[in-house]
C-alpha cells in the first residue's frame, strides 16, 4: 500500500514546466529551426559560387 503511494507523490513531483505535447512541439520546432539555418547557409554558399560555408 505505502509503495503505490509513494510512486503517486514521485509522479506528481516530477512534472516538467511544460505538458508532453508542448514540449514535443517546441522540440520539433526548434529542430525545424536549426535544419533552417543550415539548409540556408548552405544555399547562401551556393550563391557566392562556393566562397562561404563550404568553400
């Protein structure tokens, strides 16, 4: 009995700042955020014929 109790308290002390589903999304957007800036810097480099990034 005090077992299930105590995995009830951990559980409820535990909570993060943000509900499972807004942390995945902010996880996803972030991620979509920083493939963004790498698919530009890569165009941008492909624009100045190779002399950025990857030159």
């Amino acid at each position: 009995m005090e077992e299930s109790q105590d995995l009830k308290g951990r559980t409820e002390r535990t909570r993060g700042l943000f509900s499972g589903r807004t942390a995945t999304l902010l996880a996803l957007a972030a991620l979509a955020i920083s493939v963004g800036h790498v698919a530009y810097a890569i165009w941008r480099d492909h624009i100045n014929d190779g002399a950025g990034l990857l030159g």
